[in-house]
C-alpha cells in the first residue's frame, strides 16, 4: 500500500512558445482518455457520462477538456466497490491509492454527482449504499476517521488506541461525523427520499450528537485517547495521547485534522463551524424525517451552543488583516493563525455553508490565509496555493486551488487558478495531493480520486455560473 507521502518525480522536456518554460513530454502527444476502458471501470451512471459529454463540448481548451473528462468520473472509474447486502444497496469507497474507506473522502467523493441522483436510479442507489456503510461505521466507533471493507485489520493496528479489526486508522476528526451528515442531507433534498433514515442510520446521529458532546470535554478528557510510535510528531497526539489541554467552552474537541495531522489546539475551528452546519442538518432530519423533536432539539442546541463559543473564542484582529477567525484556539485564550490546504479549511467555509461568502470576516480571513500572514501559504514558479505539514513546506494542495475557485466571485482570479491546475498535473491528467511549489512533475499521490472529483465540480459550477471561462 502506498503512503500519503508518497512522492514521485517526472521527466520533463524545453518546449517553445508555451510560456511557463518547461513542459513534459506527454505534451507532444494527443490528449487521449486516460479513463479506464469501460469493462474495466468499477461503476457507470448514464448521467454522468451525459454531463461529461455536455460540459466537454463546451471548453475550448482542449487540454482543460481532457483534464475534467479524466477527473470527473474518477471516483466512479475507479474507487467504488457498489453491492447490495441484506437486500440494502451497500457501497465502500476508497480513497485511490490507499485501499480504506474515509468517512470525510468517501462523502466528498461521491458528492459532486448529487445533482444527477434525482434522474439516474443506479447512481442513487450507489449514493443510497455510500450512506448506508457509513452509518455502519459510525456504530462500530464513531471515533475511527478510516475503515477497512471488512474485519481485516490494518497496517496501524499497533497504534496505543481502542483499535477494532474493522478499523484502518483511528484518528478522532470531528469532520469525519459531520461529512455522512452533509451528504445524507443534501441527499434528501435532491433526491426526495428519505428511506435512508430508517433505525440505523437514526442511531448513528444520536452516537454522533454523543460523541461530540463527548468531546466538549465538559466531564473530563472522554474515552479517546491516540499515540502512535513515529518519527513524525504530527502523527501521534501529545499528553498521553488526549492532545493538549482544552478549557471546556462549548467547542468540540479534534485531536486530528481533516489532513490526518494532529491538531496543536485541539478546538479546531473550521470543524467546529462544519458541526455547526452538520448539527442543525440533522435537526431537520429528525424532526421531518424521524418525527423525533427531543433528538432534534437536542441537535439545535448543540449547534446553538457550539455557535456561541465560535463568536467568543475563534476570531481576533489581526495587524495587517483586521478581524478574522484563527485556524486553532483552546479556550484559554492561545490561538492558531493559519491555514490547511484539507476541508473544512477556513478557506472552504462558505463552500460548507458555514459561512456567507461576503462576510467581512471571511473575506479578511481569506486574504489573511491567502497571503505570507499563513506559514502553510506558498509561492513558486509552478503555481501559489496553500499546503499543510502533511507533506511539509513547499508542496501545494491542488485541491486549495479548486477550493479558492470554487469560493470566488472573481472571474479572474477563477481562471488564474484553472491555469495552476491545468499546467500542474505533470502529464498525468489528474490532480494530486500536491506538488512542488517550483516543480510541478515532484508530486505526492497519483491517485487521489477526491482531488480528482473537486477538480471537475470546479468544472461543471465554472460550466454552469461563468461559461465564457470555459
């Protein structure tokens, strides 16, 4: 199995008159499909070979063109493992190169065919099983960011945690909660079904709604705890494993980040804001859907409660930027300013829905993260994009170049960033975890489908909202 930090290098070759220098040698070649043929390809949903059809014959690029045909199914092409168990759709879905099933990757994969849901069975079907395994996972421990298709094990078995045989990391990541809440929601309201929410998946959202209460720490540390034996410190959680201190003020506890790192401040504030969104979600579910108005209350004032304390703790005026919203805090008073190239990202908040995009708080946090005044912000000859110590200093995220696009109103400051991505996938014709800020053939994961699937929702919105770009 691959390592999220594996990294790989490609040739390059001079070619004129393309006005970046270096490009690789695939450029000399015809932009041929690099999709798997279709009876080796893992799903196909008549919807979205249609939009791929639709969209493509609008970009004018062609190069772009072949990017998005490429990125856009991905996830179907290659990730999905669709079944129907005990007469219910069931799917598991990896994230590429790691053969596991992320709770965050698993719902941010499938979640730009939403759309189609609504006019193509299977694929609501398939969607229908993404949220059926979920809600498996969260019963079988609501603190697990990763799991294996069955009770194989894993490679991180050793980990000092409550590890299970179902288990392929456990690494407590509030966000790994709240995406199944987004999905399933969003599900509903596309889709109109409801079946979804049937005893299972009601139990899942009561664990859910425990589990972050849990981690209020309100009543001590809670039954978490993570240490890992490694040579990297963000790979293992300090104080005997429960992170570093907390004063309990509402905010929820995540040991790790959605980049699987662990967290200096525990009280993480984007995931915070996303539990906000999540919780309030889940109210309306079980108030239509459940007729349950005690669990729904329940999830109002959590979210409520947890609102609150953002407003007190998370933010603070900045020298250059003004006010605006620190990545970590602890209560205490001590705060992190930066940003993660991963989502939730304070980046990526009005894309969650946490936030309006034309709140002036955001929109100062956004040039603060954008800016040198973010440690994790990097320039170079290739492209500019946030990264993360996941990977270390100078590697950009892609996947923070797709979600600057997705979360701008400048048109161009959108085809800026399509140019980063289109002259950064080093021939591969696919996006990656990152690459080199000088170099872009230096890259970190050739198959990350989630990064593939971001990379044509930027496409089908730009198709959509702006098609002069294209």
């Amino acid at each position: 199995m691959l390592s999220r930090r594996h990294f790989i290098k490609l040739n390059t070759v001079t070619t004129a008159g393309l006005g970046i220098g270096l490009k690789p040698a695939w450029f000399i070649n015809s932009f041929e499909s690099h999709r798997p043929k279709p009876s080796d390809r893992k799903f196909t949903s008549k919807a979205v070979e249609a939009t791929i059809k639709n969209v493509k014959a609008d970009i004018k690029d062609p190069e772009l063109a072949w990017l998005f045909e490429n990125c856009y199914p991905n996830t179907l092409d290659t990730t999905v493992n669709y079944t129907i168990k005990d007469g219910r759709p069931d799917t598991f879905v990896i994230t590429g190169d790691i053969n596991a099933m992320w709770m965050r990757d698993s719902s941010a994969q499938v979640w730009p065919y939403l759309p189609l849901v609504k006019d193509d069975s299977q694929l609501r079907n398939l969607v229908k099983g993404v949220l059926n395994r979920q809600a498996a996972c969260v019963l079988i421990d609501p603190y697990a960011n990763a799991f294996n298709a069955g009770p194989t094990g894993s490679e991180w078995d050793s980990d000092r945690t409550t590890m299970k045989p179902e288990l392929h990391e456990r690494k407590w990541e509030v966000d790994s909660l709240c995406y199944p809440i987004l999905l399933a929601y969003h599900y509903w309201k596309t889709s109109g079904d409801s079946s979804f929410f049937d005893n299972n998946w009601q139990k899942a959202g009561k664990l859910i709604v425990a589990t972050f209460k849990e981690q209020q720490r309100k009543n001590g540390q809670g039954p978490y705890h993570f240490q890992r034996q490694t040579e990297v410190a963000s790979d293992t959680a300090p104080n005997g494993g429960y992170g570093n201190p907390v004063k309990p003020v509402g905010l929820i506890c995540s040991i790790f980040r959605p980049s699987d790192d662990a967290t200096i401040f525990p009280f993480l504030v984007p995931s915070n804001y996303f539990a906000v969104v999540s919780l309030k979600q889940l109210a309306e579910m079980y108030s239509l859907i459940g007729k349950n108005k005690v669990t729904a209350n329940a999830c109002t004032e959590l979210a409520t409660e947890v609102h609150n304390a953002l407003q007190k703790y998370a933010t603070a005026v900045h020298p250059v930027h003004g006010k605006v919203l620190a990545y970590e805090v602890d209560g205490f008073g001590n705060q992190l300013f930066m940003d993660d190239a991963n989502v939730p990202s304070l980046l990526a908040l009005p894309y969650l829905g946490a936030m309006s995009l034309h709140d002036p708080v955001y929109q100062n946090t956004r040039r603060m993260v954008l800016s040198s005044a973010n440690p994790y912000f990097f320039k170079g000859k290739a492209a500019e994009g946030t990264g993360g110590p996941h990977v270390g200093l100078n590697y950009i995220w892609p996947m923070s170049i797709i979600m600057r696009a997705l979360t701008s109103t400048d048109k161009t400051e959108i085809i800026k960033c399509l140019q980063w991505l289109k002259n950064t996938h080093a021939g591969t014709g696919f996006m990656h975890e990152s690459f080199n800020k000088d170099d872009a053939t230096d890259f970190t994961r050739k198959w990350f489908a989630w990064a593939n699937t971001l990379f044509g929702e930027l496409i089908i919105k730009t198709h959509k909202y702006h098609p002069e770009i294209l």
